[in-house]
C-alpha cells in the first residue's frame, strides 16, 4: 500500500475538509473520505489506502470497531485515531483494536500533519500524557519484569538504544539518522524487539519502554 494514499473518516464535513487541504499540501493525496463506520468500511475496501485517519465517535460501527475489522483484513494498513476524547477507555479501545497512534483533535495544525506523516512512516504517534492513562492495563497486559528475569529475552545494546529513542518519541527516520544506519535497519530491530518481547504493535513497544523508564535522561 501507498503511504502517502490517505482516507480520512469523521461525521463533521468541515473537519474533513481542512485536515484535507492541510494534508495535500503537505505532499498526501485523498483517497476516500466516509462520515459513518459502514461508509468507512465499504470505501477502504475499495480504495485500500495506506493510512487512514479515524474519528472513534462515529455512526455505528464506531472508529474502533472500523480499525479492528480494517486490520484484520489488511494488516499492512496503518490507522491513525484522532478523537476529542481523551478518557482512558477510549485509548485503551483504540490502542487494542490495532490502531498505530492517537492524537487529540486539539492538536496544533503541525503536530496533526506531523503525526499523519510518522504514521505513514510507521512510527507509534501516541501522545504521552494519554499512553499514562492505559500504563495501569498495560502493567497487567505485559509482565515488565521478565526484561530482568535470567530466563527471560535478553536485548541487544543496539536494541536497547532504539527502544529509548522510542520512549522519547522519536520518529524511526531521526533515530536512523542519529545511531547512522539506514531505516530499514531500525525497522528490523524493533521487529526483533516486539518478537522478543512478546508485544503485537509498535504501541505497546512505547508503552513498554515508557513503562521502563527508557525514555528518562
């Protein structure tokens, strides 16, 4: 799929609208747009972008349950949750039914086009004063001390460099920049950590490593 191919889904046409002239001048093109769950299944099919921006609070079947059934049939597609709720069971819905990040619609202009991008790039977009609100679930979804256990997967220091800077935030191309080696390379070193790990997305690893302090100086 072609990341650059984008298809957003909300029921407020205006909202649509300008989040999409921000977006094709910033280099995307519009594919689809749907302002109901059945609209947003039935024109994803069809046009198979390769991310797709979803509201959760939309005509039924919600933002959630359109990322879970969308994933399950096209895996490689990347979905980007942008919602005005902030409340905890609204990001841990969204964060288990597969989507690749959540942003607050009260985002500024730039960090909306700047997560859109780095969710086309593949990188987790997770604000982190929301990933704090499913730490709690995650803590019971992962055991976090199995990283110390003798027995347990142990990291390569080169690993272990990556998953810092994926606690800081940062985009997979500034961390391929910043340790020298091509993007490809730290694609496949976060794919070795999610497999040693036991974790399912590139979520969960941020959480993970925010959980285990990686991100602190």
């Amino acid at each position: 799929m072609d990341n650059k191919r984008v298809m957003l889904v909300d029921d407020h046409p205006m909202w649509i609208e300008a989040l999409s002239e921000d977006l094709v001048s910033e280099g995307f093109e519009i594919v689809a747009v749907a302002h109901t769950g059945e609209e947003c299944l039935k024109r994803a099919r069809a046009a198979r972008p390769g991310v797709v921006v979803m509201d959760l609070q939309i005509p039924q079947p919600d933002g959630a349950t359109c990322t879970e059934i969308l994933l399950n049939e096209f895996p490689e597609m990347r979905i980007l949750v942008l919602s005005a709720s902030g409340e905890r069971d609204d990001v841990l819905r969204a964060v288990k039914a597969g989507a690749l990040g959540y942003l607050l619609k009260s985002a500024s202009k730039a960090e909306l086009i700047d997560g859109v991008r780095r969710t086309a790039d593949g990188d987790a977009v997770f604000t982190p004063g929301l990933a704090g609100l499913v730490l709690g679930e995650f803590r019971r979804m992962v055991n976090v001390a199995h990283q110390h256990d003798d027995e347990g997967p142990v990291l390569t220091a080169r690993e272990v460099e990556v998953l810092r800077r994926v606690a800081k935030g940062m985009a997979y191309r500034e961390i391929a920049d910043e340790l020298v080696v091509s993007h490809r390379t730290v694609q496949n070193h976060v794919q070795n950590v999610l497999r040693k790990l036991q974790l399912h997305n590139r979520v969960e690893l941020t959480l993970y490593a925010i959980e285990q302090g990686l991100g602190e100086p």
